[in-house]
C-alpha cells in the first residue's frame, strides 16, 4: 500500500501558513493573538471562526468545526487527505511523493482523474462528426464556439460502451467505476450512464471536473436534464456550475446573478454578463447560501418565467434572505427563461429592464401569489405563510422592515401581524425541538465527562510535569466515552508536536470539533497539575461509586435467593473507605 513518508506530512503542517491558507476563501480580521472570521462551514452573521497563526490550526465556536491547514484545505475543497497535502506541498515547494507500493494510486484522484478523461472525450467527440446535430442544436441556441470550449460542453453518443469501451486501457476498478457516477449496471455489467446528451462538466471551485449535466435535444424524452448522481465527489447541495470561472467577476461586482440552467449561465456570460452562478436543476441549500455568503450579500435571482421557476425563487430567496443576504428577483416575460429571454432583447436591455427594475422577495411573493386579487380568508394564509417562512429570521431590522411592509399592502394593523408572527415563531420553535434536543446531547455536562475533558486540556497543553502524572496514574477503563478514551489513548502516546501535527491523528469531524476546540483556547490561570490530580481523583471517585452501584444491585439479587452476601458487603465497605479517604 503506497502511503505518504510521516517526514513529509509533519513537513507541511509544521511549514504551512494557516492564515495565507483559510485567507484565500475566509475574509479575516485579527483580534489579539488570533484572527477571525465568519466561518464557511455554516450559516453565521456574528464571525466565530477562530484561526491561531502559532499554533496552526482553525476551530469554529458556532459549529464546531476544526483542524490544521490540510484538515481545511479538505473540507473546504472538498476534496482526500492526500491532494490536500499535494496542494498545499506545491505551494510550499515541498515535493509530496509515495513510499511502498507504486501501482497503489489515491483513491479520489482516479476518480478526479476518470472525469477529467470523459470531458475531455465528450468534447472532443462535439467536434466530430458523430455531433454534426448536438453542435448545430447548440449553435442555433446561440451559443458560440468560443463558450463551447471555456466551459468544455461535450456529447455523449447513443452507444452505450462509448466511455466504458474508452477507459478500458485504464484498467479501473469496478468500485472506481461504480462510485464515479459515469455508470449504471445490468446483471453485473457496467454501462454508460450518459448517452445521446450534450454533456455539460461540472467543477468545483478549484476548477476540477466532478460530475456532468447531460441535456437530450433531437428526442421527447420527459428527462430533459440528467445530473451526476451524488458520489464521494460531488454533493449536489454544495455545488454552482460555472463558479469556478465566475467567481471572480462576482467579487468584482459584489453581487451574483443566480439562473437555474447550463445554457442560461453561458448565454449570459458570453454576452458580457459574467458575475452569474447556476444551480444546475439542484434544490437551493443552506450550503448554497454559505457559498454565497462568502462571495457577495446580494443576489440577483433570474429564475424561469414559470410557475416552477417562481417556486424555486421563493424557496432560493427566503433562504437567502435567512444566510444575511439580500436577494432582489428579476422579473422574466412569463414562459420564458434567462437564455431565450437575453437573445431577444440584449444585455443592455437585460441590464436596464431586468437587473434595473428587481423587486423585493416579499412583493415577489405576493405579486406571483396574486394576493391583491383573492379573498380575505385566503389573503390570510398567504400572510401566514410569509410569516413561517421569515419566523426563523435572525436580523431584527430586516424582520421588522418585512412585517411594515406586509402591514401596508394588506391594509393590516402591525400589531396584528405582529400576533401572527409570534404564533409562527413559536410554532417553528416546537417543530425543531427535537432536533436542538439532539445537539444539546452532544455537550459533555456531566461530573465525569468534565473530568475526561480536563484530562485532555493538561495532554494538549505544556506542563510536562501534569502530563507525566496523568501517564503514569491514569487507568484508562475508567474513562467512559469510547471517542474521549481515543483521544487520549493517541494524546499519550505520540511525541511532543506542534498542535498542527497532533490534530493530524484525528480524522473524524466530531474528533476535531473537540480537540481544535481545546487546542485553540489558552487558559493562562489554570493550574495544570492541580488540573491533572483533580479529574483523576474525580475519575477514580465516579469509577469507586459505580463499582459500590453495581455490588450492591447483586446483594439484592443474592438476598431475594437467600444467598449469603458478607463477602460483597466487605468489599462495598473497602471501597467506601477509598472512597471517603
């Protein structure tokens, strides 16, 4: 098994600047010794997403987020341990190479490396002979050679084995094959997924191509559109088509148009209008909008004349509207999407007449709702609806602005409407009990897990001296959750490092979000070995009255057999003396 030489991993973390490294995607702004930011892991108007420049490593206190420079390289581009240790290694300058077996290859990097390989086929093939009615389809569209190529727009044949019969040289395997998303199968035999469809790639940020939109054009097939499905690269609820070359003229703009198709997004950007982004027939998420969110605070939502399309711009802008931005709707002829409606009348007039005459998400909502025209007890509802949708809205001026405004087109008193929001609010409060009971769940509250934490906290810091005594004292069956026992199990056995290399024997989220928490805090008054003697006695003391629990239920187990129990009473008494000495 190939595997990267542990010199190299410690190379990096020890030479990587987290703050050059989460600057690049994280506005941040230094506060004494760390810097923060709003965190690009969750929704958040208020920032808490430390990072620590000397100890190299991020933590968010709002989701619990955390890790060293290559753990966000990975999360944030989503992509393995081992192209966020190239990455960063080739900016650094440091050579990333395997040791152990050469033909073992990364994962994710065959599967990076097989869609590279059919872009780049199903371009190819646009521009062949057997596309002559995919390539004059696009360019009756109006699509130019030009934006053919930039976005690297490709065809898949009607033959089933066209990629599969392609990649056979490549000797894949079957679970590369099955997870790429590339491949339906039939009584154990692969075939493509994609045919007779102009095949539009779909990249991440970074550029690299993850999954494809494929769009049938000379049949009645009822499956216009056919997406990638979700794979170990591509989450459909995290990705923009087109952001990856967009993104820098919607920094430019600081707003972004966001149109829901392939085409609409080419069209648009082809005719100068380049800060726009796509959701490529996806549902709008809350991952959507954090992206967002680190772009720009507005949005331009440019949806399909439709009823569909109106529904989906309601949907998209409450939740922006939730993420802290601001989204303004523009209004298509209705039947009529972002493409057809560009051709037809130009930028200019695409700027002048769409971008220039938006209208607010709550006159959207009640413009396509035809509330001005319906009756009073379904007027009602429609403002009830309005109030669920904003009863989770954390900006009181926005919230407020909203319910004025509703007040004055419904001809309502605010107070009134007011009312109506509170039940909304309180109804939206209860239905998301459980789940706030879940996270709460997740707090270590109890006498003994404070204990177990406050182990941690002496492994991590730089008393020797409690750390030695922690090592040499500590059993570690006494220690109760099976993650903290983990993570002082590995704490005690690796070598003084730096907090960069120590979260790097941590893979799991749930390990970081704790760990990164501990490293990033500094507690200058605490007493470490007073720390250290204190959770060990606590441990012992909870181990003892829970060795005097489980006895005790066994005396009366033995006395309702009239069995004789004096043995156990001496040692109940033995441990009560350790317990009380």
């Amino acid at each position: 098994m190939a595997r990267i030489p542990q010199e190299t991993i410690d190379r990096i973390n020890d030479n990587a600047d987290i703050v050059d490294v989460v600057s690049k995607h994280v506005d941040l702004t230094k506060r004494g010794r760390n810097f923060f930011g709003l965190c690009p892991f969750h929704n958040e108007k208020t920032p808490s997403f430390s990072v620590a420049p000397d100890k190299g490593i991020y933590h968010c206190f709002g989701c619990g987020q955390g890790g060293n420079a290559v753990n966000f390289v990975m999360e944030y581009e989503k992509i393995s341990f081992v192209e966020a240790l190239q990455q960063i290694g080739k900016e650094l300058g440091i050579k990333v190479e395997f040791s152990g077996d050469a033909k073992s290859k990364d994962f994710f990097s065959e599967l990076y490396s097989l869609h590279t390989f059919a872009a780049e086929l199903y371009h190819k093939t646009l521009f062949s002979n057997q596309a002559i009615k995919a390539k004059e389809y696009l360019t009756s569209r109006g699509l130019s050679e030009e934006s053919l190529k930039l976005y690297k727009v490709g065809f898949a044949p009607k033959n089933s084995s066209f990629l599969l019969d392609a990649i056979k040289s490549k000797k894949l395997s079957d679970e590369i094959i099955q997870k790429s998303g590339l491949f339906g199968s039939s009584n154990s035999k692969f075939y493509d997924r994609f045919r007779s469809r102009i095949m539009f790639p779909i990249s991440n940020t970074s550029g690299k191509i993850i999954a494809f939109g494929g769009r049938v054009f000379d049949s009645d097939d009822p499956a216009k559109y056919m997406n990638s499905p979700e794979t170990p690269l591509y989450r459909k609820s995290e990705v923009f088509y087109g952001l990856n070359i967009t993104r820098k003229y919607i920094r430019e703009e600081n707003n972004a148009i966001i149109v829901e198709g392939y085409t609409d997004l080419i069209q648009l950007f082809q005719s100068g209008i380049k800060n726009v982004i796509a959701v490529s027939g996806t549902a709008f998420t809350n991952r959507h909008v954090n992206h967002i969110r680190r772009l720009t605070s507005k949005v331009y939502l440019c949806y399909d004349g439709d009823t569909a399309g109106a529904n989906a711009s309601l949907k998209a802008g409450y939740s922006l509207l939730k993420g802290g931005v601001e989204p303004r709707i523009i209004l298509l002829p209705n039947g009529i999407d972002p493409d057809e409606w560009i051709k037809k009348i130009g930028p200019e007039k695409f700027i002048s007449d769409g971008i220039g005459k938006t209208i607010s998400l709550l006159n959207f909502h009640l413009k396509t709702s035809k509330f001005f025209e319906v009756s009073s007890s379904n007027k009602s509802n429609i403002i009830k609806n309005i109030m669920s949708m904003i009863a989770n809205l954390d900006d009181p001026i926005i919230k407020q602005s909203i319910i004025k405004d509703l007040s004055q087109a419904a001809g309502v008193e605010e107070n009134q409407i007011i009312h109506m929001f509170s039940q909304q609010k309180r109804k939206k409060t209860q239905s998301e009990s459980n789940e706030n009971q879940k996270i709460n769940l997740k707090s270590f509250s109890t006498v003994n897990s404070k204990a177990e934490l406050g182990l941690i906290q002496v492994l991590v810091g730089n008393d020797f001296e409690a750390k030695s005594i922690i090592k040499n004292k500590l059993d570690i069956g006494q220690i109760e959750n099976p993650m903290i026992k983990k993570l002082i199990k590995i704490l005690i056995s690796v070598e003084e490092k730096t907090p960069a290399d120590i979260i790097s024997h941590f893979e799991e989220a749930e390990e970081r979000e704790i760990i990164s928490k501990l490293l990033i805090e500094d507690d200058q008054t605490t007493d470490f070995i007073e720390l250290a003697r204190d959770c060990l006695s606590t441990l012992s003391k909870v181990s003892i009255v829970e060795k005097i629990k489980q006895l005790r239920l066994k005396i009366r187990e033995m006395e309702s057999n009239d069995e004789n129990t004096n043995e156990l009473m001496k040692k109940i008494v033995k441990l009560e003396k350790q317990l009380n000495g």
